[in-house]
C-alpha cells in the first residue's frame, strides 16, 4: 500500500524534476568586493569536471566568520568572491568518476578537506593541513551565497555525505559550525560533574553548551545579551551570568570550586575576553581558547598562575572529517537541536538584510536561501 508523499519529500522531487529537465545556464550569486561591498551578480554554471559535483544550494547559512569578513575582509578572499561555507543542497551534476553520489541526491559538504600528505597531515594535526587556506570554500574557493555551487574533488571524496531529507536544509547547513564546535571539545579533557564557565552565548556558544551537556557538565554561561542568556537557559545551562568586560572575572570566579572552575571556554573572539578567561579559571584548570581574534591581536596572561597553578591553555581551529560526520550525526539524530538558533532567513536577493541582522546582533543565524 502506498503511503502519502510529505512535504518534504514532495519538494525534493521536484526539485529533482526541474534538474532533470533542463540545465540552467546561468545563476546569481553574491560577490564580495571589498568591506560592506556585497554584490548579486549573475554568473556562468560550471560543469563538474573529473571526480567534482555541482549542488543546487536549498539553505546556506550567515555565520559570525562571515560576518567578519564582510564588515572588514578576510586575508584568504580575492575580490570578487563568492562568500558562504554552511550550506546543504542538492546534486545536480556529478563529474566523470564521481561513484557515491548522484543528480537528486540531498547532501552537506565541508568546506575543506586535509589532504593527507603533508606535514601537518602525516603528524596527524588535520585542520592545520598545509593546503587547506588554498582550497577552502567560501573564500580561497567560490561558497554557498549562489545558486549553485562546485564541490572540488577532495572535498567530494572525503568530505561530502548523503543525508536525511526529513531534516531542514537550513539544520543540516549547521553542520559545518557544529563540527568546530564538537573538534574544540575533543581537544580538551572532560570529566562527569567538572564546572565549566562559557563565555559568549552565540550559536555556537549555544552549541558548545549542548554538547558538554550530554556529558553530563556543569554549565555556566556568560554574555552581555539577556535575550541570549534566557535561550542558553531553554537549552540546559545550569547558571547564567549576565556580565559586562568590568565584571565578567569576579562574576564567573565563583562560578567553580575553590579557587575557580575547571574549564573556561572563550566563544568571543576578544582580547578582553581571552584575558578574562584565564584570570577565571581555577588551579589546575584548563583554559580553551574557541572564539578567533583578529589577526595580530596580542593578549596578556600571568605566566606565576600558568606555572604554578599548572592551568593548560589550548586554542582550537577549523574541524576534520571525523567531527563533521559526527556533527551530521547529530542534528539528524537531535543530539543538538539547532533550529532554536535559526532565528531568521531571507531569499539570496536579500541577502544584505540577513548580514544587518547579524551585525546588530538581532539573529543568532540567518538562513539564506535559494
């Protein structure tokens, strides 16, 4: 007995017929060109050449980097570039020799992948790999903010993955933020019952604190933003601390045991930050460095309390496979729900709306789509 087509999948199948149908000749895309100079602009499709895929982009998301790069540049884009890394589309051309995926197929690709033969690779330090700044999606590599995107051969082999058309588009572009998020956490040790202090309750603060709650962690959030602190209380923040730059240290000092909690996370990206973060962590305690400054930034730190406390500093970058498999994972499974943090979305033609709303911090994430 045949059973009723969702909507879901009634979308996917036509978009499947329209792909099947004809081949689109040309797409509009947004180009940056310099700080605030964010333009849509028609260009040609590529065909897919040997071991590459074409994707049709249904959802691709703003994200704090882009952000960034929009307000100031990004030293690895070279005008004109097509911004966007978040993204989850559907196959429309496959290259030649291209086995595990074809046209019609819903899928998510990293923007990256390591190469596996250069230094950093063979010592087993992925997501510093040598090639990755030249072959990264979204800005060494035209992104996501376009109708369709070309997914390079390396990415297509090891970095690209079928998946569930019952999860939103705009829920499985989270992919890429979560795999961050879920590598940071794996560069650190956690312990069941350990207190962590999170400073910056954006998305992926949001998601941070998800995934340390699944290990059963005691979570203390710290932001500005009361809105923000009210959502990281809806998803399972143990304590929340409303602070300002004045008073975050005295604020989260006695957010641990007796001399400071065991783990302090900086999901900001700020010099104020970084420094108030290792100023909160108790002895023996691990201090983990998410949120990027802006290059050149130079931060202080008591060297006394680094080596007589024996606190350990890591900082943390990009993602690898293995956490971006896992990431899909779980938002599929619902591990991490990551539709509270979808706050807003706009077509591709207004997509300098979606980038006003992060700028004053109205959204967590916009949804650009196609």
């Amino acid at each position: 007995m045949k059973r009723d087509l969702n909507r879901e999948e009634i979308e996917l199948y036509s978009i499947i017929n329209q792909l099947r149908q004809c081949r689109v000749p040309s797409m509009l895309e947004a180009r940056y060109w310099a700080p605030r100079d964010l333009r849509l602009e028609n260009a040609d499709t590529s065909l897919p050449e040997e071991g590459e895929v074409v994707v049709k982009v249904l959802a691709s998301n703003i994200c704090g980097t882009d952000l960034k790069s929009f307000l100031r540049g990004h030293p690895l884009m070279r005008p004109p570039m097509t911004m966007g890394h978040e993204f989850c589309g559907v196959v429309s051309e496959v290259g030649e020799g291209v086995k595990r995926f074809k046209a019609g197929d819903r899928v998510v690709a990293s923007n990256s992948s390591p190469c596996g033969a250069c230094t950093s690779c063979r010592k087993g330090a992925p997501t510093l790999c040598e090639r990755i700044p030249s072959r990264l999606i979204g800005f060494s590599l035209p992104g996501s903010y376009a109708q369709y995107v070309k997914i390079p051969r390396h990415i297509v082999s090891e970095n690209t993955y079928s998946v569930k058309t019952s999860v939103t588009p705009g829920e499985l572009a989270c992919s890429e933020p979560l795999a961050a998020a879920i590598h940071a956490l794996d560069r650190v040790k956690l312990q069941s019952g350990m207190g962590v202090v999170l400073i910056g309750s954006g998305a992926l603060g949001l998601m941070l604190l998800q995934l340390l709650k699944t290990r059963d962690i005691h979570v203390t959030m710290a932001n500005r933003s009361e809105s923000r602190l009210r959502i990281a209380e809806k998803m399972g923040a143990d304590d929340v601390l409303q602070v300002t730059d004045e008073d975050l240290v005295a604020k989260a000092r006695g957010a641990g045991g007796r001399t400071g909690p065991d783990l302090v996370i900086e999901a900001v990206g700020k010099k104020e930050t970084w420094e108030a973060a290792f100023r909160i962590v108790g002895e023996g305690g691990q201090v983990l460095f998410f949120g990027g400054c802006a290059a050149g930034t130079e931060v202080s730190f008591d060297a006394g309390k680094m080596h007589y406390g024996e606190v350990t500093v890591t900082g943390s970058f990009h993602h690898e496979p293995s956490s971006f498999k896992r990431a899909i994972a779980a938002i599929e499974s619902g591990k991490v729900r990551v539709r509270p943090l979808l706050t807003h979305s706009v077509p591709l033609e207004r997509i300098q709306d979606g980038f006003g709303l992060m700028e004053r911090r109205e959204a967590l994430k916009v949804t650009v789509t196609t």
